[in-house]
C-alpha cells in the first residue's frame, strides 16, 4: 500500500482523501475552535522550536536556512519520539499535516512532508 504524505492549511475544509490529519504547528491555530478542526492529532512536540520559529518569521528568503535548522531540529533526541510516531502514522496511510501558516509550501509542514516521504534534501 503507498503512502501519500500532503500539508494543507488547517482552515481549509477537509477532504476525504486527507485520511489521518495531524496539526504539526506548536501553539493552536487562531480563530479555530477545536470542534471545527477535524484533527485526528496535534503533535505539537514535531514543530520548530519557539526560538526557531521566531528567527524565521515565515521570510520566504529565509526558507532554505530554516529548513536545515528544522531538519537538525527534528534529529534531536528530545523530538525522536513525536518523530517517530509521525512516521508511524504515515506508514501505509495516506496523512496529511495541517498548520495554520499561510504560505503553506514555506513551512514546516511541508519540510516534514518531505522529510517523511525520504526527500528532505529538496526542502532545503
């Protein structure tokens, strides 16, 4: 069975094709409430540190640097276990990581979405 790993807004209405949504941003989306976000899981411990996240700013011209921190980030031993789960979540299931952020293709969610399909050096 293939893997089809996605990133979408979590304010976009879900679609049947999502199969297991997970919100991977750290602090809860603005405006949502948690009635209405149709999560499967928030795994707020695979998110970018604070310090991380507020260095980049969502500044597209910082999105390659980022991307190496977050990926270094994600090798840490205080995020091996989320790290983990994700990737079982993602085994054999179609999954679909959520974030609030707008431009969706700079974020983490989609850093993540190609680190867990193996091809996180074209993230960077």
């Amino acid at each position: 069975m293939d893997t089809h790993i996605t990133y979408r807004r979590v304010y976009d209405e879900p679609s049947p094709s999502d199969g297991t949504r997970v919100l991977v941003d750290r602090v809860w989306p603005r405006g949502m409430r948690k009635e209405n976000a149709h999560l499967d899981e928030w795994l707020r411990e695979i998110a970018p540190s604070t310090e991380l996240r507020q260095w980049y700013g969502h500044v597209p011209d910082r999105f390659a640097e980022f991307s190496r921190r977050y990926l270094a980030e994600l090798n840490e031993p205080a995020r091996q276990e989320a790290a983990r789960h994700l990737r079982h979540l993602a085994h054999g299931h179609d999954l679909t990581l959520l974030t609030a952020t707008r431009d969706v293709d700079h974020s983490q969610a989609a850093v993540l979405a190609r680190w867990l399909s193996g091809d996180a050096k074209s993230s960077t």
